[in-house]
C-alpha cells in the first residue's frame, strides 16, 4: 500500500467508524421502537423513553473517545454527526406533518456542539490512545 493511500485511509477511519457506529447504535436503542404511549388524559409521549436515549449517548462515547483520544476530532464530530443525522432522518421521514425536518435539524445542532466540546476533552485530557502521535518517555543512559 502506497504512503499516500495509507494516510489518506488514517484520516478517513474515525470519521467512517464513528458513522457507522452512529447508524447502529440508533437502531440498537432508538430503531425499534415506534409505539407512542397515550395515557389516560388523551396526551401522548414517546415514542422513545429516556432509558433509550441515555444508553444511546453512553454507548455513543466509545467510538467518540476512542476516535478523539488519536486526536481526529473532525472524524469524531462529523462521522458522529452525520451517523445521528442520517438515522434520525431515515427514523422520522415518514411524518406526514413535515415536522421532522426540525427535529433532524435538532439531532444535527447537537450533535455538533455536544460531540465537539466532548471530543476536545478528551483531547485535552489526554486520551490515551494518541495513535503514536506523542512521543515515548525514555529511560535515562546510565554507564
């Protein structure tokens, strides 16, 4: 494999990882659920319960973290981004209200802002996993 392919594969897999990610763990925790619940005085919630979506973050910060500790923030914030984005729109297009294109652009907004201040901590941080990208701490010479 070519040095120009290689590096060019290096900068694309967190953004790719975290995409894909992104598609499975919505349809892991959000996918199947498509019930409203109604209650008794004629109101509606749901379809997803709060359970859902708080595993859905939780388990969203793995692939975060572990693309944001090699330091590929932008493949952090936009693969998350457009991985959210594209399943809350596949999820809620069938509204027939059109209402849902505000929620997407909800999903989309926060997305960005909540996985960017959560990608740069952990950068700053430190990580751990920085990719070879810090240098090794060397014993000192002795005679």
């Amino acid at each position: 494999m070519s040095e120009r392919l290689r590096k060019t594969a290096s900068r694309l897999l967190p953004g790719l990882v975290t995409a894909v990610s992104a598609l499975a763990l919505w349809a892991l925790w959000l996918g199947w659920d498509q019930r409203r619940d109604l209650h008794p005085d004629g109101s509606s919630t749901g379809p997803y319960e709060a359970w859902q979506v708080i595993g859905l973050v939780l388990t969203l910060l793995v692939p975060v973290y572990w693309a944001a500790s090699r330091r590929h923030i932008t493949g952090a914030v936009a693969g998350t981004t457009i991985g959210l984005t594209v399943a809350s729109f596949y999820d809620w297009s069938d509204d027939a209200s059109g209402l849902y294109v505000i929620g997407v652009t909800m999903v989309m907004l926060g997305t960005i802002a909540v996985t960017t201040g959560v990608s740069f901590l952990i950068a700053a941080i430190g990580g751990g996993g920085g990719g070879g990208s810090r240098p090794q701490p060397t014993a000192p010479m002795t005679s």
